[in-house]
C-alpha cells in the first residue's frame, strides 16, 4: 500500500526509488557549497542503497522533494530516529538543491 504525502502548490514529497540514484547524485554533487560543513558531501550507490532499506524500517524515513512543474528533484527530509509510543518524535534533517530551494511554499 501505498503512503498518502503531501501535496503543495509547487512541490510534493514521495519516497525515493532505486531508478532516483543518478539525480540525487548530481543534486548533492551541485550543492556541495551549500552544505559545506552541514552534512557529508559523499553519497555512493551503496549510500544510497543503505538509505532504501532504512526506509523500510520504523525509524528512519527518508523524502524527495519534487518540483511539481517539472518532477525534478528539488531536495530531500529525512525523518530518524523515529520514536512512535507516548512520546513522539524524531530528528529532522534536509538538504536543498539551492538556497532559493529553501523556501517552497509561501
């Protein structure tokens, strides 16, 4: 079955698939200055492939952030650490494709 995200006027979220690798890639490769002692600039297939089967579990759930116009990956929000008892919560992290990507909806 499949997750209802949400939509917005110009972006939606969906869950990455394997065929997604490529333009994540050159998404993280292009703003490497962006996020420059943020987070790691490295990301592999097998970074990737890691990130999937995190997804499948209960407290870790990673996002694309997808330009409705276009489909093209704008960046994405990762959800860890997932804690769904009395207590709700998580982390959250994110990375962006340009700091005008910082603000999708108003």
């Amino acid at each position: 079955m499949t997750k209802r995200l949400p939509k917005g006027k110009k972006v939606y979220l969906r869950e990455p698939t394997a065929e997604d690798f490529d333009e994540l890639d050159a998404l993280y490769k292009s703003s490497r200055r962006l996020h420059r002692g943020l987070v790691s600039p490295n990301f592999s297939p097998e970074d990737f492939g890691n990130l999937l089967i995190r997804n499948k579990g209960g407290d870790h759930e990673s996002l694309l952030i997808c330009v409705r116009e276009t489909d093209a990956i704008a960046g994405t929000i990762t959800l860890s650490q997932i804690f769904r008892k009395a207590f709700q919560n998580s982390y959250l992290g994110s990375k962006y494709r340009t700091k005008r990507d910082l603000i999708f909806e108003k």
